[in-house]
C-alpha cells in the first residue's frame, strides 16, 4: 500500500485488494486500515517525541512555515515562529 510504511498491511496487501475488501463489503477491509493508520499514528508520534526530546521543530503537516506558511501546521519546541 505504502512503499515507506513497514507495517503489517503494507508488506502483505496491495491497494487493489484493499479496494477490493472494501468495495464487496468484507469487514476485513476496514480492520486492515484500521491497523495501518494506527501503525501510521505511532511512527509520526514516536518522531515527534523524538524531536521534542532533541528540542527541534516538529513538522506535522508538509514543510515547514518558511516555504509554506499557510500548508504547515507544526509545533516548533524551544523558540518563536
């Protein structure tokens, strides 16, 4: 599904399938997201912290507030926009 994401879902299923799950309605579908956003969730928190711990900015959006000031929304740790 995600070339960059090492999640379960990701290794194992392509997008066409999980079209496919969807589409006839099998509840598996919804479960496989379900687990790769989660998997999504913890990886983009578990930089955040890490970034917090190293008191750098933490983009959560695209780039930062510099190249796109009406894209981004992030937090910047340790100083002032």
């Amino acid at each position: 599904m995600d070339e960059e994401c090492s999640c379960f879902v990701c290794k194992r299923y392509t997008r066409g399938y999980l079209h496919h799950l969807f589409k006839s309605g099998a509840s598996s579908g919804p479960q496989l997201l379900t687990y790769h956003n989660i998997a999504y969730m913890m990886r983009l928190t578990r930089g955040m912290r890490q970034a917090i711990i190293e008191d750098r900015c933490v983009h959560v959006g695209f780039a930062c507030c510099r190249e796109c000031p009406f894209l981004c929304t992030h937090i910047l740790v340790g100083a002032e926009r």
